[in-house]
C-alpha cells in the first residue's frame, strides 16, 4: 500500500430519506475541515412526537451511537446496521440523539473488536456503549445535560476529535479496506481488496468480522447500492439503464436484484416512494 493510498479521502454519502425527510430533524453533515472527517459521518438528532410510528432504513454499512430520551429514562446503545431495509418504531421514544461512524473506524476506539453482548431488538444489533467506548460516562453526562444541538456537536469534537488512528493495527487494516471499497463505490472484488491490502481473503473477513460487523462482499453491495442511489435521488431523470452501468452492475436486471436483496423493491418503486413522499 502507498503512502497516497491511506487517505482520508471518501466521498460515500449513504442516505436515509425518511428519516431526512420530517422537517424537526436536525442534522449536522461532517466537513473536510472538521476534526471529526474521516470519522463520523453525520450528527442528528430528533422529537419523536412530530415523526411517525415506524422510520423506514435502508442498509448504509454504518454503526450509530444512539440516545434514547423516553419519559422516565435514558438509553445508551451503539446500534449494529443491518445488510436489508428495516422498519425502526421510534413511537415510545419522546426524542433522539444520534452519530454515524464512517464504516471502518469503530476499529480505533478503547473496547473494539465487536465481541460484546449484543441485544436483538426489531432486528437491530445494539451493544451497551460503556462496553465499548472509553471513559463513555463522561460523554453521556455531557449530552444528556444539555438540549443544544450546537453543544451536543462541540461534545462530539471534544470526545472523538483527538482519537488517533492506530497504526500497524488489524482496526487500521479494516479502515484502509472500508476506505477502498468507498473510494471506488462498491465496485471492487474481494480478490482485488486481498491484492490492494496484502492479506488473504480468510484474513481479511476476520478483521471485517470483528470490526466492521458485515463481510467484505456484503459491505461492497451495500455501498454500491447507496452510491447508486443517491445518484438517482440527486439526480432523478436520469435513465436506471445507464445508472445500473455506471456503478457497475452487469445490467439493470442485475440493478434490480441487488435492491431487491437490499431493500426488498426494485429500484423504480424506491425511488417513486423516496420522491412521493418527498413532495407531500
């Protein structure tokens, strides 16, 4: 691996249109200039009493630090993304706070590989935060005491803007291998990740295994499949045809099955849903 070839540099924009879509979300999309690029991928937070019952999400290849402020009490979790379309109640929740990490850094905080307990709700991985992040209770007091989204980012910075990447560690081979299969938009083989980095493929899934949570293979459809669609939702005239060709798949056939797999509807009915919803 080159020196230039360990950047930081990704343009992976995963979305989430749902959620973005109702209006009382705040969020925050990291920049380049930011201490946490390279990071975190966004900052949110929301009011569960203006959302609806449910909140559609599609698979992003991203973990979630999530806060849950229900009436009587507050939760704690990193949730584990899934590789299909899930639909999240959020109804007895009265208000959230939410970070996504960029798929591959988890590997670089106090507690990874992800070898803890994990509870299984609505098909949803969650994994209790202390267990995993270092000196965690001084980060939650500090966004629990506060309702400020601007301080809760400033928190944020203050707690995982000074974590140093580890070098010549399996969790920094795991970043290196996200950030390749991102920077090439889901269109690389597991054979040309196992050149790039080096390693074998048995190897390589190991270290996807224990810190990245989804297979080399799997992550590479995920990705591709949000690149893909947040071409078409930037850009909606354009032909699926020449999409499916542009990010890689043999046809729109193949186009259609992956978002099948993925998000269980073809791409055209996504995409209609995505845009009815957005003009209502």
């Amino acid at each position: 691996m080159s020196m230039n070839s360990r950047g930081n540099k990704s343009l992976y924009k995963p979305r989430q249109p749902d959620f973005e879509q109702k209006y009382c979300t705040q969020s925050y999309v990291v920049g380049e200039d930011d201490l946490l690029y390279g990071k975190i991928l966004e900052i949110y937070q929301y009011k569960a009493d203006k959302l609806e019952d449910t909140v559609t999400v599609l698979p992003d290849g991203c973990f979630e630090m999530v806060f849950y402020f229900f009436a009587d009490h507050i939760e704690s979790h990193l949730v584990i993304g899934q590789s299909e379309i899930e639909y999240v109640p959020i109804k007895e929740c009265m208000s959230g706070f939410g970070i996504r990490f960029i798929p591959g850094w988890l590997g670089h905080v106090h507690n990874a590989p992800l070898t803890r307990t994990v509870d299984i709700r609505e098909n949803l991985k969650y994994i209790s935060c202390s267990e995993v992040f270092k000196d965690f209770d001084r980060f939650y007091r500090e966004i629990v005491s506060t309702g400020s989204f601007e301080r809760r980012i400033e928190a944020c910075r203050s707690y995982f803007g000074t974590t140093e990447r580890l070098e010549d560690s399996p969790s920094e081979l795991a970043r290196q291998a996200c950030l390749y299969l991102m920077n090439r938009n889901g269109n690389s083989s597991v054979g040309e990740l196992e050149r790039y980095l080096g390693y074998s493929s048995r190897y390589i899934r190991k270290i996807f295994d224990e810190y990245v949570g989804f297979s080399p293979k799997t992550l590479n459809e995920i990705i591709r499949f949000q690149y893909s669609f947040y071409h078409y939702y930037t850009n909606p005239g354009r032909s699926l045809s020449d999409l499916a060709c542009e990010f890689g798949y043999y046809d729109l056939s193949h186009m259609n099955r992956s978002y099948l797999k993925l998000a269980k509807q073809l791409p055209k009915h996504l995409y209609r849903k995505v845009f009815l919803e957005r003009t209502v």
